[in-house]
C-alpha cells in the first residue's frame, strides 16, 4: 500500500481520518501575531462531526460558534499569552496502531527557515551622545537626524547604495539659451525685457551643469542655517552673491503671489496672453494644474510676433501691433523666469501664477527678483539636503556659478570668449560636464584647504554692482509663501570681516514671523535689521582669518566632514634602511630635528623680547611657527620614549 493512503483518492483530498486531524489543530496552540483571516478564536475541541452537525460549510460555522459560546470559562488572556514554540510545532504521539488498522505516515515536511532580518540598529541618544563626526552639541542643528549626511557618514565603505546615490537635478536654462530671440536693433522687444532688469537671465544659464559637484554641496546644506557647511566654516549663498553673479535687482516688493484656482488661471492667461478658453482649458488639464507647457509659451511668443507683422503689413492700427508685441513679451518673460529662478522638479511646464508680475509691463522692475530667486534655490536646497529626497530642483545655473566663484579650483570650467566687465559674473565661465559622482567631490571637500576657496570673489567686480545696505539685512526673505533665512553675520568673511561666533539663527530670523510682517519689516525696517559695524567686526587680514574659539565651536555644533578619515596603512619598511642610514651619516646631511629645535628657541625669544608686537602680522605669523613646530617635536619625544629603534640622528 502507498504510504499516502488516506490522503488522496484519484488526485483529491480524501477525508479519511479528518475528524483526528481537524481535532489536533483545534488544540495546537495559536502562534502569536496578525494571521491572514482574522477573526474570534476558535473553541478548543472537536468540531462539526463530533457536535452532531454535519460537514457542509454552513453547519460547520454555526457549530464552531456554539462551541464557542458553550466554554463560558474559557480564559483568553491565559491562552493568549501562554508559552508557544514558533519553529514547527511538535506532532503528538499516536496511539498504537490496531492490527487491522493501516498506519498512516505523515510525510516528513522539510523544516521551514526563518527569513534573515537585520539587527535593529539601537537608536542614537542624540541628545546625550550626539552623532559620529559631530555634532556632538545639538543647540544649533536640531533636525540632523533627518539630514543626508547622517546615513553617508555610518555608511560602510563597500556601501555604495548610500555612497553612491545620487539626486536627479532637473534643469531648464538650456531652453533660455536655444529660443531665438529678435535681434538688438528691435527695440520694442528689448526694451521692456531691459527695463524689467530680467534681461540678465538671457546670459547667465549654462548649457553644461557638472551634477556631481552640486551634489556635493547639496549634501552639506543646512536648512537651520541656510548655509553650506565645510571643514572652512560656514558659507553661504546671499543677496551680494545674486547681485554680482546674476544682476537681478535684490531692492523692492517681495512676491505676494497666493494658490490660484483654474478660474482665475484661464481668466488671466485668456487676457494677458490672447489664448481662448477652451484651449486653455485643455493645457491644465494636460499639466493637471494652473500650468503651461514650455512649449506651448514658446509657440505663443512666435505666434503673437508672426501676428504683429502680419498686422504691420496690414495697416492696421498701432494698438492692435503693441497688442500682440506685448503678449509675446509676456510669454517671453513668463517662459524666462519659469525655466531660471522659477524652475521646479517638473522641468517641463510654467506656473500660470508668475503671469500677475507681468500684468503691466512698465511695472515689472518693482518687484525683488533677486530675493525671489534666493528663496526659491533655498526652498529646494532645503529639501534636497533631507535623507528622503532624490530630486532636485531650482535655479542650477545661478548654483554652479556660486561653486565655481567660491570654488575655482573644484570643477571644470573655462572662460567665456565674450565676455565683458559690465556683465554679469556667472556669463563669465562656461562650466564642463565633470562627473556625476559626488564621492570624489565630497572626498575634495573633506579635504579642502584655506587658499581652495575664494571667501570675496567679487572685489574686481564693485565698480558695476556695489556692496548696498539690503545685502547686510539679516532676517527672513519671501517668495509668496515660502520664506528663507538670510543670515549674512554667518558668513562674515565674504563681506572681508573676521568671522565670530554668530547668534542663534532664531535671533535674525524669528520663528513663526507672518508674510505680511516679512514684508513690512524689510520695506519698513531695513537699516534696522541690518548687521551693523559693531556685529560686522575688524577686517580680515587673512581672507580665512575667525576669531579665537570659532573653529572649535563651529565643530562642536556642526558636521564638517562628510566621511571618517580612515588611517593610512604603514609604510613598508625599506629593505636597505640601514644603507640609507649610513649614506646619510656619510654625507653629513642636516639634522631636520635640530633645525626645527633651532627655529623654536628663536622664534620664542622674538616673541619674548618683543620683537614682534601682539595684534600685528608678524607676530601672528611667529605664532603659527610655532603651532606647526610643536606637534612635530612632541611626537619625535613621544617616539622615543617608546623605544623607536630607527631614526634619524637628533
């Protein structure tokens, strides 16, 4: 007989011995946990058979609620919370077979392997303990624990999922430069996009972004600052840095702009921009939104100049030639500032809202582009340096310019061939591709040196865009509803003033500070928000130079460095040491211990007979010596004392 008898009869189930098997599950204990079908717990004894109901569906549920209705002294809790095996449950001991009974083997199941989870990493008392590489005082950055750089810094080195990642950055500026635009001699079109102080946009967008560099920085973006932080300090992107680098007017009416409905959405492109209403309604509901393709404002802004030919070639009045010659300056500046300053993750379509700026184009240079162009690149770096993040969005040309004027010697550019000392500075290079892993950038970085970065680049650049009061204002900036920190007593050293420790951000920028209260404090209260020359501190003799503390304060409260330094490997030892050795007592060669011991005893006694008075360069420079001598002679002592067996003479 096969040794499935009982269980199958012509390739299905047979019941055979199915009261015995439904009373042992019956009884198994229950595994703890959420099951599949979830419902009361089923009475423990026999079933449907056994209570005298028969074996169909219906019978067999309304036994089992009798059953369990029936045990009244039946204690969940007890059964609940008793003592369960998880891996397989034990099979009970069957009686002993009857002689004309056959034995049924149950088939040996193989055993069931539990999935692998990872240990649960204990969670980091942050307050207590802090984060490896800082910051070990919380005071400051209070949402690190949601910033990308925590996961970077515990990654392991073979980690590449976290080293790795990268942001997908969506940049538009290349669609400014490939439009063609009429040539200077047509004033009509030129004019307007002058006296706006847009026309800057036109020049300043890079048709090559190196990505791994903006990654780079991304990552180093601190939201509680809104500053960049790096081995140097603190730096950070401000209305001086828009200003230079871009020309755009950083004095006037922030944007007041709300959420428009797709009413007062068609009604404006309908009036301002000549399109009829049922197209207009078919664009939003292409874009799911009060928005417009790219494309279909690059088609408006021709067709509305094929219009204004058309009509000049007609005779037909002035009015209706400025009609269309309007409307295609505004699909102009709509299409401009929706592919710079204005740029989103969609990369694609324009925002409608923008439209209101452009209402009378006489008006346009009354409003403060370069703040709405801050806050905008702000509001994404804000979100881009969160760990949950993997797009990025915002002005990337008036970014990478940022980095090249800061960080010269970083990425990959040259210089533009036509360029001009009146024009803006981010017109002045033309970035190359670079590549788009951020790792060697941020190893750079961890690395960077005191003479890699340029703190004030735009010293040459003073006779075209001077240093103004708004660019000293310390406070919140807006761009109809989002709001940005601009903080320049942070970042003093790109004003050429010895950097201290600043206040709590809280202090410039008051939380919770309303829209309306923005605006009248900056229109209102300029001079008085201003960092004034108290704050502003002594000049820079040094373009690094910080006050006695700053170094270890900005360490204890902030995250420097993206990765551990991990220790080299020693050196092998030269097989022929003991050669060299005697070649260099042969030759007579300069001790280098004794010289460095000769340069401290002289360099402390012009110190001590005051040769050098304190405050001045040269006794700074004294100073340094000896921060640079000390450590050396100290380990060559240290060295000895454990018992080197290999040295040089000294």
């Amino acid at each position: 007989m096969e040794e499935n008898v009982g269980r199958g009869r012509h390739g299905k189930p047979s019941n055979a011995n199915a009261s015995a098997r439904r009373e042992l599950a019956a009884n198994r204990p229950a595994k703890r946990g959420r099951s599949k079908q979830q419902g009361p717990i089923p009475a423990r004894g026999t079933h449907d058979a056994e209570a005298g109901g028969s074996r169909t569906r219906t019978r067999s549920r309304l036994g089992q609620a009798q059953n369990a209705a029936e045990d009244d002294d039946f204690d969940a809790d007890q059964f609940l919370n008793q003592d369960a095996e998880y891996g397989e449950p034990e099979e009970p001991q069957p009686d002993e077979p009857q002689p004309d009974e056959p034995q049924i083997e149950e088939p040996q199941q193989p055993p069931r392997r539990r999935p692998q989870q990872r240990p649960r990493q204990p969670r980091r008392d942050a307050a207590n303990e802090g984060y490896g590489g800082g910051p070990s005082d919380m005071s400051l950055l209070t949402q690190y624990g949601n910033h990308r750089a925590v996961p970077i810094w515990d990654a392991e080195p073979d980690d590449h999922e976290v080293l790795k990642r990268t942001l997908r950055c969506q940049a538009s500026g290349k669609k400014v430069m490939d439009i063609v635009k009429p040539p200077r001699s047509e004033r009509w079109f030129w004019d307007p996009i002058e006296a706006s102080g847009l026309e800057p946009l036109t020049r300043v967008n890079f048709s090559v972004l190196d990505y791994g560099v903006i990654w780079a920085f991304v990552e180093r973006w601190h939201p509680e600052t809104s500053t960049f932080h790096l081995p140097l300090g603190e730096l950070g992107i401000t209305l001086d840095d828009v200003q230079c680098l871009l020309h755009l007017p950083i004095q006037g009416k922030f944007f007041n702009h709300t959420k428009m409905s797709r009413g007062e959405g068609a009604d404006m492109v309908s009036s301002y921009l000549g399109v009829e209403r049922e197209e207009i309604d078919m664009a939003f509901a292409e874009t799911n939104g009060v928005h417009l393709k790219h494309s279909t404002l690059q088609t408006l802004y021709t067709t509305n100049q094929t219009s204004a030919e058309r009509a000049i070639a007609e005779n037909k009045p002035a009015h209706v030639v400025r009609l269309y010659r309007e409307r295609s300056v505004r699909a102009f500046m709509l299409h401009l500032v929706c592919c710079t300053i204005f740029s989103n993750k969609s990369s694609y379509y324009a925002d409608v809202v923008y439209l209101q700026y452009f209402q009378d184009l006489s008006c346009v240079h009354e409003w403060n582009w370069g703040a709405a162009a801050l806050v905008h690149l702000q509001h994404y770096l804000d979100h881009g340096s969160a760990v949950s993040t993997t797009q990025m969005a915002g002005y990337m040309s008036f970014l990478q310019g940022w980095i090249i004027a800061h960080f010269p010697r970083l990425s990959v550019w040259v210089e533009a061939p036509r360029y001009t000392a009146n024009m803006p500075l981010n017109s002045k290079v033309v970035p190359g591709q670079g590549h788009k892993d951020a790792a060697g950038y941020r190893s750079s970085l961890d690395n960077i040196q005191t003479y890699d970065c340029v703190f004030s680049p735009y010293d040459a650049h003073r006779q075209v865009r001077p240093l103004i009061n708004a660019c000293w204002f310390s406070g919140w900036l807006r761009c109809g509803k989002l709001k940005a920190k601009h903080l320049p007593e942070r970042v003093l050293r790109q004003f050429q003033h010895v950097q201290g420790i600043p206040r709590n951000p809280s202090m410039s920028a008051t939380p919770g500070m309303n829209l309306c209260e923005i605006d009248r404090v900056f229109t209102e209260e300029l001079e008085l928000r201003m960092i004034d020359e108290e704050m502003r501190g002594r000049p820079v003799t040094s373009p690094w130079d910080t006050e006695p503390g700053y170094m270890s304060w900005f360490y204890r409260v902030s995250h420097p460095v993206m990765r551990p330094v991990e220790a080299p490997e020693s050196p092998p030892r030269p097989p022929n040491l003991e050669v060299l050795i005697e070649a260099a007592e042969a030759r007579n060669d300069p001790n280098l211990m004794q010289v460095c011991r000769s340069v401290k005893v002289e360099v402390e006694r012009a110190v001590r007979d005051g040769e050098a008075v304190e405050g001045t360069p040269i006794h700074g420079t004294l100073q340094r010596i000896l921060n640079l001598l000390n450590p050396i002679l100290a380990y060559r002592r240290i060295k000895r004392g454990k018992g080197t067996r290999y040295h040089t003479r000294g």
